[in-house]
C-alpha cells in the first residue's frame, strides 16, 4: 500500500464528515468555514473528491435505494 499525500480540501471534507454525514451544500459550506473561507469547494470537486475517498476506501458510498 503506497502513501499519498491529501490535498486541504480532502482534508476539510472528511473533516466535515467526521460528524456524520451531510448533503453537498453543507459539506461546501463547512469546509469554507473551517478554512476560514480560503478553501471554496465547487460541486464536481467535492463529488469527485468523494468518489475518490470511496474509492481509496476511506469513506463508504451510502446504499441506492
């Protein structure tokens, strides 16, 4: 298993996550603020970002109804 660096808004997002889950709006909104607003997340980075975690195995994709 090789080591890859997490860029900051990877970071924010599971950081938003570790309380739980969110809709996309909330997890944009709660990592501007925990960036102090340098980091403003547009919608294809965020869900790109989450297929990537998913992917890597560090956050589950939520079942299809």
């Amino acid at each position: 298993m090789s080591i890859k660096e997490m860029r900051e808004p990877t970071f924010l997002i599971l950081t938003a996550l570790a309380s739980g889950r969110k809709h996309g709006y909330a997890l944009i909104a709660e990592a501007a603020e925990l960036s102090g607003n340098r980091v403003q997340l547009k919608v294809g980075t965020l869900y790109a970002a989450l297929d990537r975690l998913s992917d890597e195995g560090l956050w589950p994709r939520r079942a299809t109804r």
